[in-house]
C-alpha cells in the first residue's frame, strides 16, 4: 500500500508512525509512503486562503493523486481537512490516537518567558499563520504585534532563531518575529519538543478542530484497503473528530473562519467545548455542553446550533467579507 504525505518533517513522521502500526499489523504486506511537496508547501509567502485555505494548500494534490490511482491512501493532519465539505467517493479509513492537541509558545532565546507572563508580551512580535491563534494572541496580548509567519513548524523555529523576516504576500517583508505559536503536537513530531516555553490551557486558547489527530483517508470502495487501516483506528480519536467536524459541518466556516474547537471523553462520556472569534479578537462566542460518547455527532450538532444561536454566524460572515 502506498501512502501519500507531503515531505515536511512532521509528515513524515506522522507516516512513519502510521506505517509502523501497519507493518506490526499485516506483517505479510508492504507499506510505503509516497512523498508530495504540495502547492501550500511550494508557495511559503501567501496566505493559505489564496490557494483555498488548508485544503486546497495541503489536502486536494494529494486527494488527486488517491483518485488518479496513484496512491492507495492518503495521510492528513485532521485539521488540514476543510470540515464544512463532502468529499465523495472518499472516507477517512483510520484516525491514530490523539497526540497532544494544546497550541504551545516557541521563543527566540534572548526573550524571557517572564515578558509574556509579567508583562503581556507588551512590543513583542508574535508569529503566526492561524488565524485562530491570531484572534486568541490579539485576545491575550493586546500590546503584542501578530505577524503573519508561514512555513513548516522546523522551517518557522530556524526563521525566528536566525531572525530572518517572513516575506508577505504584497512583497514587503515583517520584522523578525520574538516569538512563535504552533501547536504543541507539532513539536514533538520534529523532536523539538524542548521548544515549548509555555503550553496555553484550553481556557487561554482553545485548539483548532481535529488539532492533534492524524488521519488516513482512502477510497470509499477500495475496501482492501479500509480493511487493513481499520486495525490502526483509534476510536476515541475518531468519536472526537466526528463530534469536533460536526461543528465545521454545521457552521459552514471557511478558511478564514477562527473557529475552535476541542471533545474530551470520561468513560462513556464525551464533554465537548467550542468558539468562534472575530478575526480582530475583539469578540468571542462560546459554548460547551456533555453527552453519550457514543453519540458524537449529536454532540456536535447541539454545540454548533447553540454557537449559532449565540451569534457565531456574524463572526463567520465578517471574517468571510474580510478574506
């Protein structure tokens, strides 16, 4: 079975991990990853939104590829996959069990953690290329300039070390970022994990949809191929991503949209929390609610419907009328 992964470090890791799990499972069968250095991945300056956000940058080559017959499966950061689409013909075969899904804080060594925590990161510049985070930071440190930042998690920590300026869309350049923020999982896939000068709590910032979990994705009929994946299916990822997707699905965000989201099971119980933000930060709409883990998408959809009724939709038109 060949895998398709884009080629950045972190990938890669990912699929070494998976295909490990395969090999210890069908021990008889051969597994190999097949690498793609995909359009979000070739063009490091524009903002994901340009090439129809995180799907379109990371996913949709890959997809081809699967569809063309290429490839035999697909391997995705859960978070990369655009949520408020169907995606025919395909099915997300595996979902490995959830790493660490917390965003974390990455310094330049000359900053001091005591600026963040003392003195809320006042005149300090902070990259990033989520949105989400962006709205959160603007929410946490007010007197901090958030940059756009892009890049894969190795390449942005060697840019903030060397002080390097990140080049914009416009051809100008920002001034060298004082520090980073990038998801904590994403850290320990490159062995960086020493990185993490801080980790936000879920209250200071909640992850992105899916942050943390990675899955494989396959033709929907190529059931030899659902077959073998099944054994690697974590299925408290997955009752967690389908109750964090069904949030996608029913606000129908887009690539622009700050939206987040994170479920937590106990036992038979799932709790699942989410927001939406104005991209400015200057407004936020929460909502959480519990229910049978068995039942995830239900949960999904009553922590949506209550974020609708809350006013998330506004936000989401406000970001899209800003995109």
């Amino acid at each position: 079975m060949r895998i398709g992964t884009r080629g950045t470090t972190m990938a890669l890791a990912q699929t070494k991990e998976a295909i490990r799990q395969l090999r210890l499972a069908w021990p008889d069968e051969d597994f190999e990853a097949a690498v793609y250095k995909p359009l979000g991945d070739r063009d490091q300056v524009s903002k994901l939104e340009r090439h129809g956000g995180k799907g379109g940058a990371f996913v949709a080559e890959i997809r081809a590829a699967m569809r063309d017959g290429r490839i035999e499966a697909a391997m995705h950061s859960l978070k990369d996959m655009p949520g408020d689409e169907e995606t025919p013909g395909l099915v997300i075969a595996a979902t490995l069990k959830r790493e660490a899904f917390r965003d974390a804080l990455v310094l330049r060594a000359d900053i001091a953690l005591s600026r963040f925590l003392d003195t809320r990161a006042e005149g300090l510049k902070i990259g990033t290329n989520s949105v989400r985070r962006a709205a959160y930071l603007r929410r946490l440190y007010p007197g901090a300039e958030i940059i756009h930042f892009r890049g894969a998690a190795d390449t942005r920590i060697r840019k903030l070390d060397e002080g390097v300026p990140q080049k914009l869309p416009n051809g100008a350049e920002t001034p060298p970022a004082d520090a980073l923020v990038v998801a904590r999982a994403g850290l320990d896939r490159i062995g960086a994990a020493d990185r993490a000068a801080y980790e936000f709590s879920i209250e200071e910032m909640l992850p992105a949809i899916g942050q943390g979990i990675v899955a494989i994705e396959c033709p929907a009929r190529a059931f030899d191929a659902r077959k073998r994946l099944a054994v690697i299916d974590d299925q408290r990822a997955r009752a967690a991503a389908a109750a964090e997707r069904e949030i996608l699905w029913i606000l129908n965000g887009h690539c622009n949209s700050p939206i987040a989201g994170h479920a937590s099971c106990d036992g038979d119980r799932m709790f699942l929390r989410a927001a939406v933000l104005a991209e400015d930060g200057s407004e936020i709409v929460e909502a959480d609610a519990a229910g049978p883990a068995a039942r995830p998408r239900e949960l999904g959809r009553e922590v949506a419907i209550s974020l609708l009724e809350k006013g998330a939709k506004a936000l989401i038109e406000k970001s899209r009328i800003a995109d």
